[in-house]
C-alpha cells in the first residue's frame, strides 16, 4: 500500500524519543513532500526504527541523527546519518550478516544479535530497493536506502 514516508519517519522519531538515555538531536528534511513510497507500511516502520536504534546504540554522547530525504530517478532516497563511533571500511561488507557484529572497542558492552541490519536489507531488497553504508571509524556512519518512488 501507498503511505507517506516522512509521516512514517516522523512516528519513528517521536517513539525513539520516549526511550532515551542519552542526548540526542533529531532533523528531518526532504527536498520534496509527501514522499509516497508502495511499500508494506508495518516493515518499512521496522526498517527505520532499527537503523535508528543502531545510530543511537553506537554513539556515545551529543547524538546528532540527521535524516535527509531526496529524489533520484525513479527512486527515494533515504539518509539517516549519525555522528557516532563509526564503522571501519573492512567490515563493511559484513554488517548485513546475520550475527555478525563489530568486534571491536565498546562494542562489548552493547547488547544486540547482529540481527537488525540483516533484517533491514531483506525488507529492502524485498521491495526492490538496496542499501548502502559509508562510514569510517570515529567519523559517524551513514545508511543509504533506496526504494522505488509510487506511481500514485
Ligand atoms: P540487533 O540489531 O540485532 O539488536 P546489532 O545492533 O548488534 O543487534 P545490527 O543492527 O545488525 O546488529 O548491526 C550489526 C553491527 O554493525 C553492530 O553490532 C555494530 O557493530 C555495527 N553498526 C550498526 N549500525 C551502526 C552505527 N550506526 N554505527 C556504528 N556501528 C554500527
Ligand atoms: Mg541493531
């Protein structure tokens, strides 16, 4: 079905805050609205919640999670950025398999399967859209996610 994607972010925003132990600031800007996505609504909301929830996991203090919304092609593209510990190029490729996690650093005392993001890539891809990450360590990590924009 047909849904409003920043709609959809903004419900995420505001339950991600009931919850926080830690400072964090939240933007959200979209060079274009409503932005209607054919998506299943329910998987989508998961999507983003854990994408979220790993920006704020893996950051220390003064959480800054900048999330962008533009147009290419015939897709959406979706940023969520975070200023946090970052991810080392190498690993890269493995975040998005089941269990893996980084084993590095603060990790330890993280909790977390290594789940979300195989998760996270599966609806995706389902939807004919793809994931992409670029980070470094200590310079914050971005996920790109691409969906097909609606006819409608
Ligand atoms: P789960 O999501 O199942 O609770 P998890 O957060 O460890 O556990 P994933 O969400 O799949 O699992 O993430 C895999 C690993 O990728 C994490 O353990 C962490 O090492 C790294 N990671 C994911 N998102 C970020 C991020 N925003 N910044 C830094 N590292 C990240
Ligand atoms: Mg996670």
């Amino acid at each position: 079905t047909n849904f409003d994607v920043i709609k959809l972010i903004n419900t995420c925003i505001e339950t991600a805050k009931i919850s926080l132990q830690k400072d964090v600031r939240f933007s959200l800007t979209s060079t274009f609205q409503p932005v209607f996505v054919d998506a299943d609504e329910a998987h989508i909301k998961n999507v983003i919640s854990n994408l979220i929830d790993n920006a704020i996991k893996y950051s220390v203090e003064n959480v800054d999670i900048v999330i962008s919304i533009v147009e290419r092609n015939k897709d959406v593209e979706i940023r969520i950025r975070d200023n946090g510990l970052g991810i080392e190029p190498i690993y890269h490729k493995d975040i998005f398999d089941r269990f893996f996690r980084v084993p590095t650093g603060n990790l330890y005392s993280v909790k977390g399967f290594g789940l979300g993001l195989a998760y996270v890539k599966q609806v995706i891809e389902q939807h004919d859209g793809f994931i992409e990450v670029e980070s470094a360590l200590e310079k914050g990590t971005t996920f790109i996610i691409s969906l097909p924009k609606s006819n409608i």
